[in-house]
C-alpha cells in the first residue's frame, strides 16, 4: 500500500465466579500505567463456550510434565502455568519443558505466602525473586499474577502494590477441580459439570500427589461433550476488534508477545481503546479500527504523549519502509520513521508535506535524525542530507542540504 500524506482458596465463590476482569480498575483512561492489577476469574469473552485450563505447582513435588504436555499437545490446548520461583529452581528443566512448548507462565510468587500478611517491600520481594528465576532459565511472566491460597486477589492494596511492580494482570480462576486434594476422578468431572461457564479459567495442580493429570483427558473429553473449546491465557484477556488484531497479528508469536494488561480507554476522555503488550501496543478506535505500534516506534511515541499528543491514533501498523532498510507508522497528525543508523523520529504538518513532495527516505534527505523543534521564526526537522525549515511568517518550507 502507497503511503499517504496524512497530517492533520479452593473451591467455588459463586458470586466471585461471574466477575469478569473488572475486578480492578485497569489503567485510567489516558493511556498510562494501571495504578492497580486487573483481576480475570474468567475471560473477556464470556458468551462464547470456550474454557481456559491452568495448572499451578510448588515446590514439594514436581508431577508429571511431559504426561501433561503430550495431553495438552494432542489436545492442541495452550495452558497456563503458575509456577512458583521454588519450584523452578528445583525443577528448572521440567519448567523448561512446559515453557518451550508455548504455555502461559503466570508468577506464582517465590515460596507460596499468604500475601494478605506481607508488606509491600516483602510481597515485590516474592515477585522479584520469582522473576528472577525464571529469567535464569530464558523465560518471564510478562506482569502475570496469580495469588498464592486465592489469598488476597481481590485485596484492593495487593493489587496496587502489583501495579506499582509492573504486574498489571492478576490471573485468577473460575473453580478449581480440587484434584490436589486427591479427589477421584469422578469427584473431578462433576465439579467440571457443575461450575463450568462461558470464559471459565479451570485451575488444577500439577504435583505427585494431585490426581488431575490422571484424569485430564477426561476432562477435556467431558468439556467437549459439553459443546466447550479452549482458548489460550494469551487470547483469554482480549477481545473485541483489539483481540481481533492480536489474533490476525499472531498472538503471542507476534511482534507484540504477550498481553500486560487488559483493555481499558485510550484518552481521558474515554474516546477509543488501548492494551499493552510485552512489546507494544494495540489502539482502536471508531474511525480507523484497530492498529498496533512496537519497538523503537513505539517508545518514540509514547514519550510524545501517544493518543494523547499531536500525532493522535495509529492510523497504520508499522511497515518496511520503501527501501527495505527502515520502518515507518503513520498516525492521525503525521509519521514516525525509524532506521538503524538514525532511531525513531516523527515528522508532521508542513515539513512532512514537503518531505513527502521530495521522495521521503529515498531523496536526497534520507531520514530523519530530529523530531521537529522550534527556530527562529518558525521550526525544523533534520535529516541525514540536510534539513527542512518553515517559517511562520509567510506558511512556506524551504531545503537546505548538507
């Protein structure tokens, strides 16, 4: 497509089960950090029959793995895991395993508190000593949260003190199987029955003594007869034209990685949608859909202000520019052009105009190596060949090469 000159505890809660990520408020509505985690006991969807299945483990034993991974595989069934910091460094290759096969790693904190009984100081203590062994082993939560005994995860002050650590998710559950009590199969499958709904998140517990991998299969058997698929944590915590983007984007393969927060307005004064992810972004609004912004871009217009700013809304995911050699994303009140030897910069209004009007990237100029800032008498932007100036006082641009 041609570029255009845009400017311008165990057991059910039954009442808790039905909340669906609105626990927590999420981030406020200018498109800045969530001062609290969300809370997802199901998923965003809750009118479509599908379940997401979860395992959570501690250290005392390390269960089946690989047993769990050919069913979830054969199944072709992502799955989170809430994994304790303990349990990986005892078990670092088994985590490894359930990692490298794509499922969800949830931190579980380090050694399973009661979090409700911590300070702050010591509950970012459980999630930095968490974090930091899973990346001894190659891999991170992405802010994912899942509280220890259910303990607290609707705690309006633990939820503030993850928000204030990066995590921005508290990925709850709908019911748990109770197989880590050692209930029979049969016990399993009726839970199953009883408490699953539209959006479920299905917590089970993956040790030597838990009985739910013996009876998975049956599980998933039993949720299919029930007219349920599955759906990944990835895709749990999106929806709408925003999770549509995600989806065409490919998800957690995508540029983006893994969602770190749920969906909340993208201005103060609620116009549009934003979500983070691990690497970028992903705006909607009305008039243009849904676009996403990464990388180097990415940062350069988050320090410009994002939806908030001049530039406004993607208007544009990111794409190769012309000569294979930059990227470029364009937005409501200009374009942010990136290259390895110049970094990220946006042009916008009267000097964009002309720049555009001489060949962008492949003229003379090359990109650009400043924003646009004031001189006297009008504004500037450089660029590797020269610089494009406007002066106030009459409209007009003029070049200036090097």
């Amino acid at each position: 497509m041609a570029r255009q000159r845009i400017w311008g505890a165990g057991g059910v809660l039954a009442a808790v089960a039905l909340l669906v990520g609105t626990l927590a408020p999420g981030a406020a509505a200018n498109d800045v950090a969530p001062a609290s985690a969300r809370v997802f006991t199901r998923a965003y969807d809750t009118s479509t029959k599908v379940v997401t299945l979860t395992f959570d483990a501690d250290w005392w034993s390390p269960g089946d793995p690989a047993t769990v991974l050919r069913i979830l595989r054969d199944n072709g069934i992502t799955a989170g895991f809430g994994l304790t910091g303990r349990y990986v460094d005892r078990y670092p290759d088994r985590a490894r395993q359930l990692l490298a096969a794509g499922h969800k790693l949830i931190n579980h904190s380090y050694d399973h508190p009661y979090f409700t009984d911590l300070t702050q100081a010591q509950r970012w203590s459980q999630l930095d000593r968490a974090e930091a062994v899973y990346n001894r082993i190659g891999y991170t939560s992405a802010g994912w949260f899942r509280a220890p005994y259910r303990d607290g995860y609707l705690n309006a002050g633990v939820n503030r003190d993850l928000a204030l650590r990066g995590y921005y998710l508290s990925y709850d559950w709908t019911f748990d199987t109770t197989g880590y009590q050692g209930a029979s199969t049969a016990t399993i499958l009726s839970r199953v029955r009883q408490y699953t709904v539209p959006g479920a998140t299905i917590v089970m517990h993956l040790s030597n003594e838990s009985t739910d991998t013996a009876a998975l299969p049956q599980i998933i058997s039993t949720l299919r007869g029930m007219g349920y698929g599955f759906t990944s944590p990835y895709r749990s915590v999106t929806r709408g034209a925003i999770g549509a983007k995600y989806a065409a984007l490919g998800a957690r393969n995508s540029v983006l990685g893994a969602p770190r927060t749920g969906e909340t307005s993208a201005t103060a004064g609620g116009a549009g949608a934003v979500q983070w992810f691990q690497h970028g972004r992903i705006y909607w609004n009305s008039a243009i859909g849904a676009r996403e912004v990464h990388g180097a871009i990415m940062s350069k217009y988050a320090g410009l202000g994002t939806v908030n700013g001049f530039l406004g809304f993607p208007r544009t995911d990111e794409r190769r520019c012309p000569d294979g050699i930059g990227r470029y994303g364009q937005f409501q009140g200009g374009s942010a052009y990136w290259s390895p030897s110049t970094g990220a910069h946006e042009v916008h209004g009267a000097i964009l105009t002309r720049w555009a009007s001489l060949g962008w990237e492949r003229s003379r100029l090359g990109y650009p190596v400043s924003d646009e800032y004031a001189v006297s008498g009008g504004r500037r932007s450089d660029f590797q060949g020269g610089a494009i100036i406007w002066t106030a006082a009459t409209g007009t641009t003029r070049v200036i090469y090097a």
